[in-house]
C-alpha cells in the first residue's frame, strides 16, 4: 500500500524475505514535484543557451541589482553587457560554502568574491552604479546608442553641438584619451571640445585594463563606438586571495601605447559589442606596439590580438582609424588594425604631425645605421676626416715614420668620436623623416592627412555619407539577394550616382561626401534604377518558373494567394496591368 501511495516519486524493486513477506527496496527517490536535483541544472542550461544566443540576435544587457549566484551570475557574463549595482555581488557560490570547502574560515563575505572590485576590474561588468535608479537611467541611455533593431537604421538625434565646431583641445607632449574624444577644461575653466558631441561620452570597462580606453559617443549627434589610448603608465591592482596563504595584494605598472593580454582582450570585446549593436567604429590609434614578454605569451597576448584582426575583419559598420595629433602608430599594432584587414569597412588616416613606422627612429637605426656605416658616412663627407685619411695613406705609402702613423690614426679616431654624436642626431633624423604623415599618404596606408582642428568635421562628413552609403548598399541587396556583395552594390551606387552628376551637368565627383549626400537625400536620384532592380528580380523569379513544370503547376495557386492578399484596388490595378501584357 505504501508503494502504490509513493510509486510516482520512488524507484524501488520488490524484495521478498524467507518468510514470504514482500518488501520494497528504494532504489532512488525522484520527488513528487520538479525542481529538486539535476533538472535544474537541466534547466540552468537551457537558459544558458538562449541567452547566449539572444546575444548573437538582438541587443542583451544584465543589470545586477540583486545578489547574483551561480547560473545568474553564468548570464551575466552571456549576456556580455553588464552593469552591477556597487553593494551587489556576482558569485558562483557563496562564501559559506566556500570555507566549507577549504576548511578554516577565509572568506568574510559575498562582496570579497564578486563585488566591484573583482567584477569591474576583469572585464565582467561595464558599468558600475550606486542604485536603481541610476542604473535604469544607464540603461536607458545605452538604449539612446543602438538601433531599435537589429539591421535598423541608427537613431541619430539633432546634434546640440554644431558638427562644423573645430577640435579646441591641443595636445602638447602627448594625447590624453579622454580629452580627445569629450574635451577638457582649460585652467579658467573654459571647455575646449575634443571630436565628438559634449557630454556625449559614456565609457565601459573603465576600471579594466587602463591602458585602453572604449566607450560610446556621438558625433554630430550620430552614435558612433570609440576606442582610444592611454599614454600615461597605469597601475594594475591584482588583489590577494585569502584562499593562499602566500598570495599577497600587488600593484603592476603598466606602460601607455602598449597593448598588453588585458587591453588587447578589452579591445577585440569592444569591437564584437559595437559590431553587435551596428555603430560605426572610431580608433584613436595611438599604441607604440604589443607587450611580447615571457609571462605576456603565457597570459595570452597572441590569442588577444589575433581576437582584434579577427573582430575587424568581420566588422560590418563603417570603420575609421585615425592617428591623432602627437600620436604613432607602428609595428605590429599597425599590423592589426590597417585597412588591409577589412577594405570595405576600415579606412586609415594621420594628423599631420603623427608618426607610423615599423620600429621608432632609435630602433630603426640600430639597424640601418651602425657605427660601421656611420664612420662611413664621415669618410665620405667630413672633410677634416678626408684630408686626415689622405695623410695617413700617404704616410703608409710614402714610407712615413712610426709615430706620424700613429699620430694620424689618434687624429682619426678622435674626428670620429667627436662626430659620432652628430652623425647619430643625423641619422636619427633621417629616420624620422621616413614616419612622416606624408610619407603615408605616398605611399596609400592611409587615405588622406586630416588635421586636427578639422578633424570633427571631417569625419562627420566622411560618416554621414558613408552611412548613406549603406543605406542604399543594404536596399540593393535586399532586392537582389544577399548573394550580391556589398562592393558590387557599391559599384550600382558609383554607376548611378556619376551618371546622374552628368545629367545635371555637376561638376562635382564621387569623393565629394556633400555631394553624395545631397544626392542621396534626393530618391528621385535612384528610386528609378531601384524599381529597375525589382523589375528585374520579378522578372528572373517568374522566368525561373518555365524551366520547371512543377513550379509552373504551382503558380495559379500562388497567383491566387497573392491576388487574395491585394486590396481590391490594388487587385483590380493589377488585374489591367496583366491583361495589357497578355495583350
């Protein structure tokens, strides 16, 4: 009677005894209810995965308001944007049971193991809140960046800051970041602007991995995402974990214009979020090379910055590297950001005074430039070490004395001593020439020499058009198919926009970005070559149907459920069209 009454919750077998009396052996208890055992983790797994997923297909955002244990604290990172409420921790297991585990009392409590001073420093958390309603009030804004789906169109408000405003802050020995992309108050309190809109600037990730600096902004009231440099050296702060007795606090330096395994990580992350949320992408690239150290390679610094070539390369927004004013771009950190690894998408450009090379100018001359080849160089063109070595040859050969010999040949070496600073300060020179701006432009590494007051400008212009671009890119393909490269729809765009500046007699060529958007601002332009296109595609599917005579069985019924779909005005339009083909 008893397993009858609990058979639906047990597993058991029947046991009979010698004495004929029937036992039930419990073999497993499986619980009257759901919700006791595995099929929560069962069920923890099925959100993980649509979570994961939801990532990939629309616009994710985990806001930590409440503690966050095990599977919560899985989505929060899934969902890979997140912002944490300051007095709120993101733990896998709590601190109990972890003493448990170690067996003596280590952790005092949740917020030792995952508040902000864990979470916002390893790249978990983006942003950081004091409460609720500042961290709705973060959400909302972030919202203000992205479209409202995914493959819409960017919400671009009316910019309050005029978008032809020159670029007041100046940097003087190196560019500060975050001056650069939101301005700065000068000494009197006045607001020199940097690129993009004021008080637009809202930085992520800014206790993780210092030395880069990523963020959102606007620029001429059009979302964009921004990466920048930090030039200063930084302090890391690794905490101690109470768990290992020998593990203590320490603080690392971490030098600017270097990309070590922690920025470079926060680098490829930003540009998979931007890409994610469809926003055009702004690099202020300022980095002198990548940390190529023993414990570097140990902690990854290859598999980060093959993450940043491979992000770029699949990067689908429009994508600007700039090097700014003061700024140099060389080696490999050049290698991984240069428009090779994306034609379609990156474009480059230099300020005037930036620099770019493969090694800097000291580097380069180890190499190129020797002591050899330096005291050859004086042989050639100092005309005290000619005459001296003149002598000296005249001495060997004219059966000179001993002391005269060597007398020359003190004479020589001490020319060259005394030159050697000179010819180093030369050569120095002579390499820095070579990572000129200008020398880019030459050589086509970059698409052109902006400079820095006019930069804002610039690039909203050059933004806004190639925007428009894709507007009309995406239309194409739309119609055609996704099969039709974005550079063939390009080539469309260049064919009708060329043969309409002809029409109208304008003089004005297909690098001219106000050109091309007023004429994108007027469809009648193109919505010709547009219904051209859709005739086209109509015309190649209904011609596809006679080469099949099932396809072309199935057309009257097809026929009929589009016919029934049409309003009657629509349908009777139809209809004429139709019977003026049939003749």
């Amino acid at each position: 009677e008893d397993y009858a009454r609990i058979s639906s919750s047990v597993i058991a077998h029947k046991l009979q005894l010698d004495n004929g009396e029937i036992r039930w052996i419990i073999d497993s208890v499986v619980g009257k209810e759901d919700g006791l055992g595995v099929e929560n983790i069962h069920g923890s797994a099925a959100i993980a995965s649509a979570y994961s997923r939801a990532y990939e297909e629309t616009f994710t955002l985990t806001f930590v308001t409440g503690r966050t244990v095990g599977i919560g604290a899985y989505l929060a990172r899934l969902g890979i944007r997140c912002i944490q409420r300051l007095d709120q921790p993101i733990i896998l297991t709590g601190f109990s049971a972890l003493n448990k585990l170690l067996g003596r009392e280590v952790y005092s409590s949740h917020m030792q193991l995952g508040g902000p001073k864990i979470m916002a420093t390893n790249g978990v958390v983006h942003l950081t809140v004091s409460d609720d309603l500042e961290g709705v009030s973060n959400i909302l804004r972030w919202l203000s960046y992205v479209p409202a789906n995914i493959g819409g169109p960017l919400p671009i408000t009316k910019p309050l800051d005029p978008p032809d405003r020159p670029v007041a802050y100046i940097p003087e020995n190196t560019c500060d970041p975050r001056a650069a992309i939101r301005g700065v108050d000068d000494s009197q309190g006045k607001w020199l602007g940097g690129m993009f809109d004021k008080d637009s600037f809202v930085e992520t990730f800014e206790g993780w991995a210092k030395t880069v600096v990523t963020g959102r902004a606007k620029l001429g009231g059009i979302p964009v995402g921004v990466i920048a440099v930090e030039t200063q050296t930084m302090m890391q702060l690794i905490p101690a974990d109470p768990g290992q007795l020998d593990s203590h606090e320490r603080s690392v330096p971490r030098a600017g214009q270097v990309w070590f395994p922690d920025s470079a990580t926060k680098t490829a992350q930003a540009l998979l979020d931007f890409n994610r949320e469809g926003l055009p992408l702004f690099i202020l690239a300022n980095w002198r090379g990548f940390s190529g150290g023993q414990r570097d390679l140990f902690e990854g610094i290859l598999q980060a910055g093959s993450a940043i070539v491979e992000n770029l390369r699949t990067y689908n927004q429009p994508a600007f590297v700039y090097i700014p004013m003061a700024g140099e771009l060389r080696g490999g950190a050049w290698v991984v950001i240069d428009s090779k690894i994306n034609p379609d998408r990156i474009e480059c450009y230099a300020e005037r005074t930036a620099k770019g090379n493969v090694l800097e100018p000291q580097g380069l001359i180890e190499i190129k430039f020797r002591s050899e080849e330096l005291q050859d160089c004086m042989g050639r063109l100092d005309p005290e070490l000619i005459n001296l070595k003149a002598k000296l040859q005249d001495a060997k050969h004219g059966n000179g004395s001993l002391p005269d010999i060597e007398s020359l040949q003190k004479s020589i070496e001490a020319r060259t001593k005394q030159l050697l600073p000179l010819y180093t300060q030369i050569a120095v020179r002579f390499a820095e020439l070579h990572d000129t701006s200008l020398r880019m432009a030459a050589k086509g590494v970059i698409k052109k020499v902006v400079d820095w007051e006019e930069s804002r400008y610039f690039f909203y212009k050059r933004l806004r058009r190639r925007i428009f671009e894709d507007l009309v890119a995406k239309e194409i393909r739309r119609i055609i198919g996704d099969n039709f490269t974005r550079q063939s729809a390009m080539e469309l765009i260049n064919e009708w926009y060329l043969a309409s500046q002809a029409t109208t007699g304008s003089t004005a060529g297909w690098d001219d970005d106000d050109a091309f958007v007023a004429w994108k601002d007027s469809p009648e332009n193109y919505k010709g070559y547009i219904q051209e296109l859709r005739a086209q595609k109509v015309s190649q599917s209904l011609s596809d149907l006679a080469d099949s005579s099932s396809d072309l069985q199935a057309f009257s019924q097809g026929l009929s459920t589009l016919l029934d779909k049409m309003d009657p005005s629509q349908r009777v339009k139809f209809v004429q069209e139709v019977k003026k083909v049939l003749g």
